[in-house]
C-alpha cells in the first residue's frame, strides 16, 4: 500500500512570513498526527485528528499554528507568522485508529528553514 | 506527566559486539513502550512494541516497571543496524511521548 504523503519536501522562508505543508494519509486511516522535529531532538505531537474532529491538540502554539482535516482525509497544516524557532522537520503520521495494537506509519516529513 | 529519557546521543560499537540502548521513562500509569528507528535517508518506523514480546532484526527490550526503563539490547550488532534509534512512550491519552534518540553507529 502507499504510504504517508507530504510536500512539500523542504521549504525554506523568512521570518513573518507564512508557510503550509500537506499530507495525505494511507487510505482508509482515520488518526492522523503532526508532529514537530527540532534538530537534535525526537518528535513532538502537536495535533492528532480522529476523521475530521480535533483529538489532541494542547500542544499547538495556536497563536501562530493551525491545523485542518475538512474531509477526514488529507491535512494542511499552517504556520502564520513563522519565527525562527519554528524551523524544524514537520512529520505527519497516520494510523487506522488509536486503539492500543494501532501502529502509526510516517511520512518523509518537510523541513522548513526559518531565516 | 509523560516523559521518556534516553541518555546517550550518540553510541559506537564494533560489528559483532553487543549493544544496548538505555531508555528510562517516567509515567504514573501502566504505559505502552516502543522503540522506533530511522535509517539514512528513510523514514520513522515502529522497530518494536514491548506489548508483542517479540524479536525484531536481533532486539529485543524488556519492559521492567521496576527500574522504569525499556533498554534496548542485540548480542551481535550488524553494520545495518546503525540509524537513529527513538523510544516511545503511549500513557492514558494515547498520545506518543518520544525521546531525545540515540544515533547508533556500528563500525566495521
């Protein structure tokens, strides 16, 4: 089956500016998660979507982020305006619930250059 | 609070030798272990759950709720085993808490 989808692959923007990544989950998934990747550190959850409700999303800076899944299916994530600290690999991963054999499958992820 | 440690960055062993890689948690509940991996140039993916007991590519960890840690341990490494390495750790809310990772690196 095809895996998690993303793009773009890198971006690369000045601060203030506003950036958006995409994701495509595997078909048929209804979790998907976006998580944050600083270098040098493992990932952190910023917001899961159970279809196209909102699960978990207390770690979301959400001043400056957003996150939407209208259909249940594919996501967009948002940063507006983006800081220097937002620079980062941004991961989406999906996963057919969130029961406990669940496993989640991840993208290739976009790493977004702040300057 | 969730939170998992692993204390090493960085590890190096020589092909053949054994490895192991620490991971200490902190959870008030009873939690979900895992270990994930990311080779060059791959993506993140599950390694190991501590829930199916099983042997995957040579590791395996053991979960002792004693200690609070879930190491991860091969007797022979292999120069394919070297990648970034991250446990994981899903508490009450389902929610995945990693760790920093250790990057492993097998030399020949």
């Amino acid at each position: 089956e095809a895996g998690v989808a993303q793009s773009p692959r890198y971006k690369i923007i000045e601060k203030r500016q506003s950036v958006a990544f995409w994701c495509n989950p595997i078909s048929g998934h209804a979790t998907l998660y976006w998580y944050q990747q600083i270098l040098g550190q493992g990932p952190k959850l910023l917001i899961q979507f159970q279809n196209n409700g909102v699960v978990d999303d207390s770690q979301l800076p959400k001043d400056r982020f957003s996150a939407e899944r209208l259909k249940g299916v594919d996501s967009t994530l948002k940063i507006q305006p983006a800081k220097l600290e937002d620079s980062a690999v941004y991961l989406c991963a999906s996963s057919l619930s969130t029961g406990r054999l669940n496993e989640q499958y991840f993208g290739p992820g976009t790493r977004l250059t702040v300057t | 609070a969730q939170r998992v440690t692993q204390p090493e960055k960085l590890l190096s062993v020589f092909k053949g030798a054994p490895v192991e890689l620490k991971c200490n948690y902190s959870y008030s509940g009873s939690p979900e272990l895992f270990w994930y991996v990311q080779y060059s140039r791959q993506r993140l993916q599950l390694l190991l759950r501590h829930i199916s007991r099983e042997s995957i590519k040579g590791f395996t960890a053991d979960l002792n709720k004693g200690e609070t840690s879930f190491h991860l341990k091969k007797p022979f490494a292999q120069e394919e085993d070297s990648a970034m390495y991250y446990c994981a750790l899903k508490g009450g809310a389902q929610k995945l808490v990693f760790g920093q990772g250790t990057r492993l690196t097998i030399n020949p």
